[in-house]
C-alpha cells in the first residue's frame, strides 16, 4: 500500500504544482474514500483544499490528519497554522506547544509560538 499511496500523493502534488487544485482534491478525496485512516493524505488534501480558498474545509482536513496520527510534529505544525489562519490563535498556540514537545527544533515552530503567544497576550489585554 504504501507504493499505492506514495504514486496517488505523488500525483496529487504534481497536479498541485501545475495548478490544478480541484484535480488534485478529487485524487486525494477519492483515495481516502478506499484509505480514510491516511493521515498524510488529509494534509496533502488541506493544502489543496487552502490553495482553493476552502479554509474551514482545510482547516477539517488538518483536525482529521492529527486525529489519525496525534504525535506527528508535521501534522501539528500545520494544524497550528491552519487556527492561526482561522482566528483561533489560543488553540493555533496550544497546538504549536504541542508540535514543539515532540519536535523542539521544528522549522517554523519557535516562530509561530513566539508570534502567537504575543497575539494572545495582546488578545487578552495582559
């Protein structure tokens, strides 16, 4: 299975690349309907789904990718910005905490935590 599904995600990434998001959310969509328990599937789909400008159906796809697969760092990191995207920076920020206690050298992370725990200590007034 795993060839199976590295040459559906290796084709939905090339439709991406070209893009032809829709195409390529149809192949993913299609693929989980045979594989729903494929994490990375879902995030390949919410970034489709984000280049579309479907950003509550995005930020779906992420909740399912870390419900499948709760300790990968990947998963979180992108589940954090999706919040962020969404307004939801308290969560974005517990998510980030999240993604850096299993990874504390993940690019990017220290950066969003750091610019989320001032939005939401600005948010709070503190």
């Amino acid at each position: 299975m795993a060839n199976q599904e590295s040459s559906v995600l290796d084709q939905a990434c090339e439709l991406a690349r070209e893009g032809r998001f829709e195409d390529s959310v149809a192949l993913i969509e299609a693929w989980l309907g045979e594989h729903p328990r494929d994490a990375v599937a879902y995030d390949f789909l919410a970034c489709a789904l984000h280049k579309l400008g479907r950003k509550k159906e995005s930020l779906s796809a992420c909740r399912k990718a870390v419900f499948l697969d709760p300790l990968n760092p990947k998963l979180l990191f992108n589940l954090a910005v999706a919040l962020c995207d969404q307004g939801h920076r308290a969560e974005a920020l517990a998510t980030v905490e999240k993604c850096l206690a299993r990874d504390p050298d993940h690019p990017g992370a220290q950066t969003l935590r750091a610019a989320l725990s001032k939005a939401v200590v600005s948010a709070e007034g503190i």
